[in-house]
C-alpha cells in the first residue's frame, strides 16, 4: 500500500533523513522505532505532505503521491493522527469529529462511523458537547484518533499516540488500535514505547539519525539484542 524510496529530507542545513526506505502492506500495523531525533516523525510528516523531501518519492497504491498537497493526500485515502495530539481546544468534541468528515459528503456513512468510533470510545459520547480543551490528556488523545477516523483513511499515520499518558491508558489505547486495524486500516506507527509498539506491530524500522538500521518481523526485533538493549529494557 505504501512504500518510501530513497527519501530526503532537510531542515536548512540539518540532513534529517539520509535516503530512508521502507514499505507498508496493506493490512499491517507496522511501526518505526528510534530515540528521540531519530527521524521517525519527520518521515511520517514527508509521507503525509507537511515536510517536502529533496529527493526521493512516496508512493500510495502505486500511485506517486510525492507532489500531492496535504489534503489531497487525505482525499486519496491517508489520515494522521498528530504528535501532541493537536485537537481544536475551542470546538466541542463533536465539533473536531465533524471536522475530520471534512471531505467527505456520504452523510448515512458518516453518522455509522460515528456510531462505531464511539463504541471504540465510549467516553467521548459522554463529552460530545464539551469544548476538547476541557478533556483529559487520555481523552484528547482518544478524540485525535477519532477525528482521524472519520475521514474513513485506508491508511493511518499515528506520531507518538502513547506519548504523556499513563500506563492503563496507554494498554487501553493499543488495544484499540488493534481493533482499529482489525476493521481492515493499515497503520505507520512512530512510538517510542517499543514494547507496546511491537504488542500489536507485525513489522518494524529501527531509525538512528536519519537512517534504518535494522528491520524486521516483531519477533525478529524483540529478540535482537540491539533492540532490547536499546529500547526494551535488555
């Protein structure tokens, strides 16, 4: 479904990412690792069209989407679930759902997928009215993966979902997201909480300043003395 060839990308003088590679069945939950600087949210901002590459290209069902605006790239199928969260504090949760929906005009569609991200959420029926600014960090974080959703993305980019919450929170958050992926939405996931990553990941990158330097299957990387070391508490 997606894949990453060669990409480039600079911030002024600063070689952010030196020619990363990497592809995303459809289907998979697939996640990439690496400590903080790594690489890994600049990636997923090049592939969802925040950040333009130098060189290199980004293909999404064999189609080359690398020129493709933001909200283009949203139209053709992608949705992202931003690092902090990034709700609309001042409009009611409601309100940020509807805005996910944004493109999209199928209004009995619409209101079913309301219906299951709410089943998948269900503290969100309870704050429907509530401005986003007055939840919880749990909650916000609930409400961005939701707003995502509504879009109805074939794939989802998730930046640091478990990023600041507690630990039930962040168990409760990944078993969504594998129900989620359950549904048939392949997902990129950037996580630092290497172990609850690969709890629901099939595949993984392991980025270090800019480049991969390892992949492999979840058991591959769970036994790899590198990664346990390194991000699994040995």
């Amino acid at each position: 479904m997606l894949k990453v060839e060669n990409l480039h990308v600079f911030y002024g003088g600063v070689h952010a990412l030196k020619g990363i590679s990497l592809n995303v069945a459809e289907g998979q939950i697939v996640t990439l690792l690496g400590a903080n600087g790594a690489g890994k949210s600049t990636t997923l901002r090049a592939i969802c069209g925040l950040v333009r590459p130098r060189e290199g290209r980004i293909l999404f069902d064999g189609k080359d989407i690398s020129a493709l605006q933001a909200f283009e790239r949203i139209r053709a199928g992608t949705a992202v679930v931003p690092e902090g969260r990034q709700v609309f504090t001042k409009l009611t949760v409601l309100e940020n759902l509807q805005m996910g929906a944004y493109c999209r005009s199928d209004q009995s569609a619409i209101q079913k997928d309301l219906e299951w991200i709410l089943e998948l959420f269900p503290v969100l029926g309870d704050r429907m009215p509530q401005t986003a600014g007055t939840l919880s960090g749990g909650e916000q974080q609930m409400l961005a993966i939701a707003r995502a959703l509504m879009s109805r993305p074939r794939l989802l980019l998730m930046d640091e979902p478990s990023l600041g919450l507690a630990p039930l929170l962040v168990s409760q958050l990944f078993d969504a997201i594998a129900r989620i992926n359950q549904t048939g939405v392949t997902i990129l996931l950037v996580e630092q909480n290497a172990r609850a990553a690969l709890r629901v990941a099939s595949y993984g990158y392991v980025l270090k300043v800019g480049q991969i330097i390892l992949e492999g299957s979840r058991r591959d990387l769970e036994s790899n003395e590198e990664v346990r070391r390194a991000y699994l508490g040995g």
